[in-house]
C-alpha cells in the first residue's frame, strides 16, 4: 500500500499535540473494546460518556470481531480445509467486501462463472459489493480486469498464480502483496493486503500472524507519531515497539496484538484524533446511529 503525496489523511493530524501517542492508542483501545462489550451485553446507548464514541464510526478494537470480517470468515469456512479453495474465497470476499452478499452465497458458486455473475446482479441486495474502501482495476494478459470482471472471470483462472506468490513468500505479508501486485498492478492494492490478512488468520503455517505489513495511507499519520515518539527508521519498528509494551499498558486484554493490529488501530486513532483536530466531521458514512 504505497504512501505518496496524494493522500487524503497526511495532514490529518497536522497541528494536534498528542502528548503521549502509546498512551492514547492503548486508551483508545480499551474505550473501543468497552463500547463493544457494553453493547453486545444489550446494555442501552451510549454506552461511553465521550461524544465521539458517541457520534463517530470506528472499528472493533480485534479484527475478527468487525461485521466485516465476520462475514468473510463464514463464507470462506466451508472450504478452509482446500488451500485454492480458500484463497478464491478469500480474494474474492475482499473484492466483494459486502456482508450482505457474503452470506447469501456458497463460496461453491466461485466456480461457475455464468451463475456467480447472474446472482450477483440480480439474486443479492444490491449493491453487491461495499465502497468501504476503493476496490481499483487489476491487469492480467494484458487486460484490464474491472471488480466484477475480476470476481467473476480472473479469480477463477489465476489460483495457481496467487498460491505461487503466497507459498514462496515464506509467511511475509508484504513479500506476498508485492509478488501479487507486481502482477496486477494496481494503483491501490489494499484488497491484496486484506485478504492476505486474512489468510493469516486461518493459515498462519501459510501467512505468518507475526508478519510485519504495508502501511495504509489512513495509518500513516498515527505510526508517524509513533515513530517519532519512539525515535525509531520505520512503522515496523514503531509496531514492534507498541505490541512489546502491550503488556505494560493493556495487560488485561484477551489476546496479544500483532503488526496488523497495531496498523489497523493506528488507522482507527487517526480517525479519533481527526475528530478532536476539526479535520473530520461527523456526516455522511462517519455519523454514527445506535442502529447501525
């Protein structure tokens, strides 16, 4: 996930002091791991005193806990047990990105292209597929392959290729992403990194959990902060040094973090931060209802 000069949230936090960035990152956490808790125990809204837990969207504080991923985790679970299997699954998932179609499925349906496409047009809720991030065209045989073209038609003829890159990785999640992207060229190869991710989860003798990752260019500004603080050359480094001191800060939480962890809540405390630097509001998809 290259950073260059185009991105939306460098400046996100410019002109905000944050005191003791490692200390508001794991506040954040244990806030967010609340609210989730306090609302899946049915315990009424709000369920924090702090207004923008209140009025913004965040992420769970554990991936696997996120609508999200939740549903890419059962749609992907029939074929677990096939390493192809799972990994057209699972690309196809991050392409599709939408909970909604990805319960209505059978990752069997992969399979036969002419039916996957007439279900996706026509038998799911539309749209088929989510904007929750941007989903960019790949190239492959000198074609340009669109989202559904790709979900449809590629994923089904490239399997050998992905599994290639993934096994000879050696369990390196940007080794991966840089193999795969290498080929398919694409401007924002964000869904390559989720479902690599992903197989983490599932196939850790695969992708390794322990794996460093890309930085995102929502994360960028926060483990900007964090590499300052600690005076270190790379985001790596910084996240090394936040999953370390986990255990001083946050020793009660149910698991340890992992690079990813450490990237996608950075992201998340650039969102909090933005809020109380006035340079994101709450409107549109960032408003937060109690429904949602």
């Amino acid at each position: 996930m290259s950073l260059n000069a185009d991105n939306p949230y460098r400046d996100a936090l410019v002109g905000l002091e944050i005191e003791d960035p490692v200390q508001a990152f794991f506040d954040f956490c244990k806030e967010r791991e609340q609210i989730r808790t306090k609302r899946e125990a049915g315990e009424p809204f709000p369920w924090s005193a702090d207004h923008i837990f209140q009025n913004g969207r965040f992420l769970n504080v554990f991936r696997e806990d996120d609508k999200g991923t939740k549903a890419v985790l059962s749609f992907v679970n029939p074929v677990k047990d096939s390493v192809p299997d799972l990994i057209h699954a699972l690309f196809f998932a991050r392409w599709c990105n939408q909970h909604s179609t990805l319960r209505a499925i059978d990752p069997a349906l992969l399979k036969n292209p002419a039916e996957l496409r007439h279900t996706l047009l026509n038998d799911v809720i539309q749209p088929w597929s989510s904007e929750v991030y941007p989903v960019v065209p790949l190239q492959w045989g000198g074609r340009s392959y669109h989202r559904l073209d790709a979900c449809v038609d590629l994923f089904p003829t490239c399997i050998e290729f992905l599994e290639d890159c993934i096994r000879t990785a050696d369990g390196d999640v940007i080794r991966a992403n840089d193999k795969i992207n290498g080929t398919f060229q694409m401007s924002n190869d964000f869904p390559i990194f989720m479902a690599l991710v992903d197989l983490a989860l599932l196939k850790p003798e695969l992708m390794s959990p322990e794996s460093p990752v890309p930085t995102g260019i929502g994360a960028a500004p926060y483990l900007d902060l964090l590499q300052a603080h600690f005076g270190c050359e790379t985001h790596q480094q910084a996240a090394d040094q936040m999953i370390a001191l986990q255990s001083d800060y946050w020793p009660e939480a149910r698991r340890k973090f992992t690079p990813i962890d450490i990237e996608y809540l950075s992201c998340e405390c650039r969102k909090y931060h933005s809020y109380i630097n006035g340079t994101k509001k709450f409107e549109g998809k960032n408003l937060f209802t109690p429904a949602d």
